[in-house]
C-alpha cells in the first residue's frame, strides 16, 4: 500500500510539474510573439534615427524592464534567458550595419579628399618658382599617400589603383602641356607636341598607348 501511495503520488507530482510547464511554456509563447514585433519596431526606429548600436542596447534593456515589472517570479529567469537571445541578435545586427555604414562613409570620404587634392594640382601643374615646385611635390605626395590608404583599408584593390594612378599620370602630363601651349605661338605648340610625340622617356607607370592619348589631346586642344 505504501509502494502504491508513493507511486501516485509521484505521478501526480509529474503530471502537476509537467502542466506547471506547459503553462509557462504557453505564457512565454505569447509574451515572446509579441517581443518579436516590439523588438523589430525598436531596431527599425533605431535605424532610422542613425542606427548607434549603443542606444539600441539601451531601448532594448528599458523595454525588457518594463516588461519582466509584472511578470510572476518563476517566468522572469526563463523569459530573461529567451529575450536576451534575441537582443544579442538584434544588437549583433546593428553593430554590423554601423561599422559597414562607418566604412562606406570613410572610404567616400577618402575618395573625395583625393578628388580635392587631384583638383587642385591640375589648377598649376606646371610650376614656375622654387616655393611652387616644392607646394607641388607636396601635393602629388599626399595624393599618393590617400591612393595608398584606400587600398591599405580596402576600399580599392592594388590593381584599381594602378589605373587610378595611371590615369592622374596621364592628365597630369595632358594639363600641364596644355597650360605649356597657352603661351606658344602655332609653331612652338607644333614642335612641343612633335617632341612629346617622338620622346622615348615617359613618367613610370605611363605606357606608349597611354602617350598617344595624351598627344590626340593636344593636337585636339591645339587646333581650337
């Protein structure tokens, strides 16, 4: 008899448990269909507001608080548990987004810096005085140096800058002929783009193929 107690006592301690769980299985179920939406509208509202991981944490950290205020006891470490998967995972996502966001920014940041420098050597690529010439050195390093920090960052790969900076070589070359010309009579440009046509040294990097463009330039910007 005291087997027979023992054991109905053990399957009604069982059965109590598993309902026990279930209910708590069933509650939690509910309470987390509607994280899924509130969690989604705060990563959603945090991205459009500048999206800083930071603050996301923090919306998130104030909203499970609200909501574990009124929970039973027992629920609040398993729903925790649960909600903090999903915060990780939310939170993860932000940080991605935002070093991405960071990256692109830095590298359009770069590119413009380069474009500025690139400019501003075209306006005298061709200079006359001591202080010019040394300005000028200046200026085509720190090209240069920002060419080479897009590549070291991986914004542009070692080949893309090649003919990057092939390409400022060759209108480099093109506009300071060009402001050479300005101050030439007709047989002097002639002879200057001959002797450009015919030279044998050429800037490194610069190709033969590369010279002809230059001087179906000149020849073009000599007959306006």
């Amino acid at each position: 008899l005291g087997v027979g107690i023992f054991n109905a006592t053990a399957k009604v301690a069982a059965a109590s448990e598993a309902a026990k769980n279930a209910e708590r299985d069933a509650y939690l179920a509910n309470v987390e269909s509607d994280d899924i939406v509130q969690t989604n509208r705060l990563y959603n509202e945090n991205t459009l507001t500048g999206n800083d991981p930071k603050e996301l944490t923090t919306k998130l950290g104030e909203y499970k608080a609200g909501k574990m205020a009124n929970m039973p006891d027992e629920i609040k470490p398993h729903y925790a548990q649960s909600f903090d998967k999903r915060a990780a995972v939310l939170t993860t996502r932000s940080q991605d987004a935002f070093f991405k966001k960071a990256k692109k920014d830095s590298g359009a940041s770069l590119a413009a810096s380069q474009e500025i420098i690139k400019e501003d050597i075209y306006k005298n690529p061709s200079p006359t005085t001591e202080i010019e010439a040394k300005h000028f050195e200046e200026k085509i390093a720190k090209y240069s140096a920002t060419l080479q920090s897009r590549v070291s960052q991986g914004f542009l790969t070692p080949e893309e800058a090649v003919l990057e900076q092939r390409d400022f070589q060759k209108e480099l070359i093109t506009t300071g002929y060009k402001a050479q010309l300005q101050d030439m009579d007709a047989n002097q440009r002639a002879n200057a783009i001959l002797a450009l046509q015919e030279t044998k040294t050429l800037p490194n990097g610069v190709t033969v193929e590369d010279k002809a463009d230059i001087v179906a330039k000149l020849n073009a910007y000599d007959s306006t």
